[in-house]
C-alpha cells in the first residue's frame, strides 16, 4: 500500500539488508495497517524490534570474530 506521501516502501527498502528493509517496512506499515486491518500495530512495532535486535546481534558477533 502507498504511504501518505506517496512513495512506495520498497523504493527505500530494496537499498538496506533483510534486516534493516524489514525493520523500516514493519514501521513504515505500522499506522497504516492498523486503520486497514484493525489493530496490528503493536504487531507490527514489535517484529521491527525483533529485526533491530537481530541486526544487532548479527553486528556484535562479527565484532567479537
């Protein structure tokens, strides 16, 4: 679906990792989802969460190799 603003998320997502696309797009869809489909954004926020803390965890093992 289209944000407001008219762009597309994965004009932006398609340039980040699978993590990071995933984090944005969860946020991106957030408030949106939650008019159309009737209350998942907490959902939503909560898998964004899930990506950060996976893309953190991922970046601190790299350091400590």
């Amino acid at each position: 679906t289209s944000h407001p603003s008219g762009v597309e998320c994965i004009e932006i997502t398609r340039h980040m990792s699978f993590n990071l696309g995933n984090v944005v797009k969860y946020l991106w869809r957030a408030g949106l989802k939650d008019a159309e489909v009737g209350g998942k954004e907490l959902e939503d926020l909560k898998k964004a969460m899930w990506y950060l803390q996976d893309e953190i965890a991922v970046r601190e093992e790299k350091q400590n190799v």
